[in-house]
C-alpha cells in the first residue's frame, strides 16, 4: 500500500516515518510539508493512504481534502483533540494524536487492513454492515460531546426504544442504532445477547450468580447487575463451558 506523510514538522514526518518500518505493507513513496504540495504529490502518485496533520501553515488538512477530487484513505495525525468530529465527518479511518504511540499506529494499521480485505471480498457491500472486531475503535456522538472508544472498552449496550446506550468507563451515551443491528456486527464470542434488552461485554463479568426461574444474574464492572434470560442461560452456559 503506497502513502504520503503530509505535515509540516518535518521531526514528525521522520519520527512517523520510522514508526511505520514495522509495517512492511505500507510503503512510503513521498511525504509534503503543506497542503499545496500534498494535493500536487496526490494528484500525481495516487497514493492508496495519506498520514495527513491538520493545523499547517495556509491550508488546513480539512481545507486539502475539499481540493481533492479523489481522496485516498485518510488518517490524521494531530497534537489537537478538538478536530475528532469533524475527522469523522469527513470519513477519515483513524484519528492518532502526536506524539504518536506505537499500539494506536499498530490499531490503525489493522483498521486499514481490515477496511482493505472487506473491499476486495465484497466490493459495492456497505461497511457499515460489516462485523466489528473487538480491537476496532468506533465513534459515538451523543449530542455535543464525542468519543472514540475501543470495542473491547465498551462493557454493555442497552436498548432505549430505537437508541441503545453504550456503557464505557463512567460514560453512558445513546446512539441511534437498535440493539438487533448491533448484535449482527458484533463478535458473539466477546459479545453476548443477555436478554431482550442487553448486550454484554463476556470479558467485563465481574461475578455470576443464580438468579431466578433457572436464570443467571451477570454483575459487570462497571457494576451494572443484568440478568439473562433463561433461553440465554443455556447458550451462556454452553459457551462458557470447557
């Protein structure tokens, strides 16, 4: 995969540069220090991704993107948080704040090779049909405030009429999806369907308890007490089982 650095630190292109030699699949073919010379670079090499800073002299990263008639995969690399929203409104794959870390870059990478597989396997399919891995970051706005939050940080969902709510640290957000459409992208060895209105994180049980009418009775980390089902019982049982 061919990729352009766009950032006007060049310490920042070097240091990206020699975090990315552990990732033989992605070849650097050139880098810019503005937005000008990154949309000439663009145009002329058609790299397959682009590691793109946004607050550069002259243009914005945002500003470069607008230029562009096709935009390759996007993703930022910033010492600025408050542009989380507006990365995702303009479909960038990750969001990776300077200095930046190993893991993220790795967690990207994998997003990137993940996105890149579902293409070549079904080219035209939705993405946002796609199964989810639990090492895949998602976004999650609930009216102003929004997060970027790791699958597997997420301990339970659960359904408010056609919103659910997503539990993650101390934070309890509603997003507009059911909990039938998250269950279908969701891994079941890590995510398991409770009952009719939970979904939870298996590697947030805290404790399990017997609970009423041949029922269980999770308690999760978070603290959250959720019963499931008897039906569910079952197939809780079965999977947790040796």
């Amino acid at each position: 995969m061919k990729a352009i650095i766009i950032d006007d630190e060049r310490l920042a292109r070097t240091e990206l540069k020699k975090l990315l030699q552990e990732f033989p699949e992605v070849e650097i073919i050139d880098e810019a220090a503005n937005a000008e010379e990154g949309i000439a670079k663009i145009e002329n090499l058609q790299p397959d991704l682009i590691f793109l800073d946004i607050q550069m002299p002259g243009k914005t990263g945002f500003d470069m993107l607008s230029q562009l008639e096709r935009s390759p995969q996007v993703i930022f690399t910033t010492a600025y948080d408050e542009f989380a929203l507006k990365a995702f409104e303009v479909n960038a794959l990750d969001y990776l704040l300077k200095p930046v870390e190993p893991k993220r870059l790795a967690d990207a990478i994998h997003k990137l090779q993940l996105t890149e597989q579902r293409e070549t396997k079904a080219e035209g399919e939705n993405f946002n049909n796609s199964m989810l891995s639990e090492n895949e970051q998602v976004f999650v706005k609930d009216g102003e405030r929004c997060w970027f939050v790791k699958l597997s940080d997420i301990r339970l969902f659960e359904s408010v009429g056609n919103y659910a709510k997503v539990f993650f640290g101390p934070n309890k957000p509603l997003i507009l999806k059911s909990l039938n459409a998250l269950e279908e992208r969701l891994d079941e060895k890590i995510f398991f369907r409770a009952n009719r209105k939970h979904i939870v994180n298996l590697r947030m049980i805290d404790k399990i308890e017997p609970y009423f009418n041949g029922g269980l009775l999770l308690e999760l980390k978070g603290g959250e007490k959720i019963e499931v089902s008897r039906r569910q019982t079952v197939k809780f049982k079965e999977m947790m089982s040796l």
